[in-house]
C-alpha cells in the first residue's frame, strides 16, 4: 500500500486520508439507506406498481443489499 521510501509523516498523513475517506464512504452508505427506506416505504403504499416503478425498487433494493454486504466485509 504505501511505498518504502516514505517517511513516517508521510504514512501517517495517508493514514488519516484513507481513514477520512472510510468515515466519508459509512456516511454516504448510512444516507444512502435512509433514502432507501424512504423509498421502500413509498413503493409498498402504492396498491399496484408500474413496471417501471418495480424494476427501480428491484435495483435500488439491490444495490442497498451489496452497499450493505460490502460494508459488513470491510469491518
């Protein structure tokens, strides 16, 4: 991950980078599945769905699941 020739400064700074981006990624997963619990809320009042309106709940549902999985794997 990081080169020999860097100093311990420099390794630091890029530890706290990377660590910043982590901190920065878990918000926008914790964001993201607000809105998809928003989401799922509105798609499961409607009584009968479009197509349309299916197939985004399918794939946003999905995409929350691998967000999801992803996080748990990184931990």
């Amino acid at each position: 991950l990081y080169p020999k020739n860097e100093s311990e400064e420099e390794i630091s700074e890029s530890r706290k980078s990377i660590e910043l981006r982590l901190e920065e990624a878990k918000m926008i997963l914790e964001n993201f599945q607000k809105t998809f619990s928003k989401i799922k809320k509105m798609y499961e009042s409607v009584p009968n769905p479009d197509n349309e309106l299916k197939n985004y709940y399918k794939q946003q549902e999905k995409y929350v699941k691998k967000l999801t999985a992803e996080s748990k794997i990184r931990k």
